[in-house]
C-alpha cells in the first residue's frame, strides 16, 4: 500500500524544519484514501510506517508537548491521532490542502493532535501497534502449515504449525525492507531449516511465494488474503 498523501503531506509539513508544500490530491482523491483508512488492517499498516519517518528535535519537542506525551513516543502518537482523525472525516478537505500547501495547523488537526492518546481506538493484533496475517502453506509432501505473521515496531516475525505432530517453523523480517520480493529463512523444531521466497502485494497487506525446506520438501505459501497469484 501506497503512504496516503494525509500521511506524507504531514510528515513532510511537521517532522522537516525545512519542508517544501507536498503535492495535493483531489478532493476525490482524498475521499478515496480516507475510505482505504476505515479497514483497521489499513490504518494499523499505515500508523506504523508513517511513525518511522525521520523528525527534527525542535519539531519533537514542540509536539511533544503539544500532545502531552513523551518525546520518544511523539512519531507514533502524531501518525495514529492524525491518520484516525483523517479515517473519521474529522479533517476537513480544505483544511488539508492549507495544512500541505501553507503548513496551517487548522482547528481540526489541532484538535486532533490534542486528543488523549486514551480516546484513541487501540490497533488490532497480539499488542499495541501490532499488525497481524494469516499465512498458510502447502507441501508437495502433503505437509500443511498454518500461522501467522506478526509486524510490530519495525520488526517483522512469523510463525507456523505443521499438520505433522505438532512442528513449528519460524522466522524473522525487516520490515524497512521495502523490495516486492524477499527470501526469508526459517527454522523448525523438529531441526530442518529452509527459506521462504515471498512477493508482496504493492499494498503489503498480503503476499505469495515457494517454500523449501531442508528434507527436500517444496511447496507454495500464501499470506494474508491474495485474489489472484501470478
């Protein structure tokens, strides 16, 4: 999935002292990403990405205080209380396009800045900001796995369950790893290891790819919800 252009606009006008105006959508264009944002699996993937954009410590400081919360949570805190806002319809279209082309704080991004990180709707999955997909597998052996990635903070992990006496695979990945293609390793607790090749959606959102392991056995893998394969 492509950054909304909320996301970037207002990375770009707050987090960089020396900001240029971003470009600006349409207004059915804004509309268009603000409806992507109502799927909570969406607005998760897109907290977490915009909260690694690069900030100046004066910016840091300002919002921090701003926000009442501590400086070391001001990227976060910023991406969720504005792309929530953006996802409810409480940012006005022509506030956005004087907040990109004029770096105005209108009353609506000010309010939503200022909400209490307590009123703010929780990200779904195994903890806060965590982002989780179903991933499965199927061996030419007849082995099947089950489980389920997890993306948290910049780290990325997986893990599955075979359909044979209970073995378990699993792995790591970066998440600033941007490329559509990735080859992940993986170890089993039954001591084989192997690699996944996985494809990512331009969305990131799901994925696809081949699975070997050290016995020899191959298969093909799927994660998150994919339509169509290659």
């Amino acid at each position: 999935m492509k950054k909304l252009v909320i996301l970037v606009a207002a990375t770009v006008a707050v987090f960089s002292a020396s900001a240029n105006a971003a470009p600006v959508t349409t207004r059915g264009g804004y509309e268009y990403d603000r409806n992507r944002l109502s799927d909570a699996t969406v607005l998760n993937w897109n907290i977490e990405a915009c909260s690694h954009s690069g900030i100046e410590p004066d910016a840091q400081k300002k919002l921090a205080k701003l926000m009442s919360v501590p400086e070391a949570n001001v990227r976060l805190e910023f991406c969720r209380r504005i792309l929530t806002a953006y996802a409810k319809g409480t940012i006005p279209y022509d506030d956005y396009v004087q907040f990109v082309q004029g770096h105005v704080m209108n009353p609506s991004i000010s309010r939503a800045l200022r909400i209490s990180a307590s009123s703010l709707p929780k990200p779904q999955g195994h903890g806060e900001g965590d982002i989780v997909l179903p991933v499965s597998a199927k061996m030419d052996s007849g082995e099947t796995f089950k489980g389920s990635t997890i993306a948290s903070h910049g780290n990325g992990r997986f893990s599955v369950q075979s359909s044979r006496h209970s073995v378990k695979c699993s792995g790591a990945y970066d998440l600033k790893d941007r490329r559509p293609t990735v080859t992940l390793p993986m170890k089993c607790s039954d001591g084989r290891t192997g690699q996944a090749e996985v494809t990512r959606a331009p969305d990131l959102m799901s994925a696809w790819g081949k699975v070997k392991l050290s016995d020899g056995s191959a298969g093909r893998l799927v994660v998150g919800s994919v339509r169509k394969q290659p």
